[in-house]
C-alpha cells in the first residue's frame, strides 16, 4: 500500500499578526488624515494650510502608530517570555507534576486518561517546554508577539492610508475639497475593508460597511467642529 503524503496546509490564521496591524495603520491612516483634512477645510482654511495640515498629521500618525504599537506588541512579547522562563523553571524543578498537568489538558479535552499520559509523555520527550508553551500557556509561533514587524507594518500602511485623501487635495478643486475628499475616502476606506476581508476570510460586505460607517461618523464629526470654529473664529 503507497503512503500518503500529507501536505502541509494554508490557514489564514497564519496571517493575523501582519494582518491585524496593516488593516488598522490603513484604516487609521484614512480616518485620521480624512477627518483632518475636512475639519480644516471646514473651517475656511486655504488649501495651502490644508495641505501641510495633511501632512503634518501624516508624519506625525505615521511614528504614533510605530511607537503606540512596538510598545504595545511589546508588552506582551514581556509577558509571554516572563510566562515561559517561569515554565522552564517548573520544568526543571519538578517535571513529573508537569508531565500531569499536561496529561490533564488532553483529558479535559477528551482524550482517555491512559493515551494522554502517553501524548504528555512523547511531547515532553520531544519538546517540553514547547508542549507546555502551546497547551498550557497558549503560546504559538502564529500568536508569538513580533513587535519590530506590528510597528514597522502600521506605520508603513498607516502612511499609504494617509497618503490617499492627502492626494485628493492635490487634484480637487478649492470650493469642492471636503466632498471631493470625504466621498473619495469612503471609498478608499470600503476598498480597504473588502481587502481585509479578503485577506482574512471574512465577510466582505460587513468588514466594508463596519469601516465606511465609522470613517463617515469620524469626518462628519470633525467637518462640524471645524465649521463650528470657522464661524467663531
């Protein structure tokens, strides 16, 4: 009988880490830039100002969206090597009682009491510390923290996002600007949400509708409390 040769398989789990950063530096970079742009705009400002209002928000959301990230991300890359030097201890102060508590996760999960003491053991003798990284703590190489890439990853898309209702300063004309840039960032915000969908196996209509429907609330916020200060002002 010919043996089987398995293939290893594509998950789209595999791509969360990059996934959920880029999707939110872009769609960050969209809202943020967009409401900027019509709250300035609103407010009689020449389109000169508009511009390097733009601008100046892009630079300064791209290195937030960095650092707020590579903190964040790093946080818990901290917890999770606190997490498994304290495993490693337990380890090698005391492996039979972790050999137990790994047999038990198995039988919680249902496998029978006699083939999870021999899983526990085969993994143990395999990889200890990772069996118990990825049963015990729920620690993998998908959910693994990568802090440099999640910061690199948001600015870089937060910029691309950014960049988008920037140039649609460039090409409208002055009396029109806030609604040539708030339909045309709509619609980069839909296409970005039907990108991410896509790319996450998700559904494409509520992905897109969940990111317009915010995007829309965020300028029209801004776009009233930049005509609300243009008139008083």
């Amino acid at each position: 009988m010919s043996r089987l040769h398995m293939q290893p398989e594509s998950h789209l789990v595999d791509r969360i880490g990059w996934l959920r950063a880029a999707v939110l530096g872009a769609n960050d970079g969209i809202v943020s830039t967009a409401s900027l742009i019509v709250g300035v705009a609103s407010a009689a400002a020449k389109p000169s100002d508009v511009l390097i209002a733009g601008v100046a928000g892009l630079v300064a959301g791209a290195m937030s969206m960095a650092a707020g990230e590579y903190v964040s991300v790093s946080s818990q890359s901290d917890t999770e090597h606190a997490d498994l030097a304290r495993e490693r201890k337990e380890l090698s102060e005391n492996v039979e009682f972790e050999r137990e508590e790994l047999a038990q996760i198995y039988v919680n999960r249902g496998v029978d009491d006699e083939l999870a003491r021999k899983v526990a053991d085969q993994l143990i003798a395999k990889d200890a510390l990772g069996a118990h990284a990825r049963d015990e703590l729920g620690i993998s190489e998908i959910s693994t923290a990568r802090p440099v890439q999640a910061a690199l990853t948001s600015a870089a898309t937060f910029a691309v996002g950014a960049a988008m209702p920037l140039s649609m300063v460039l090409i409208s004309p002055a009396d029109a600007l806030v609604p040539v840039v708030s339909v045309a960032s709509l619609a980069f915000l839909a296409l970005l949400g039907a990108i991410g969908a896509k790319a996450g196996g998700a559904n494409i209509f509520k992905a897109t509708a969940r990111v317009t429907f915010w995007g829309a609330m965020a300028m029209a916020l801004t776009a009233g409390i930049g005509t609300l200060f243009g008139t008083v002002v």
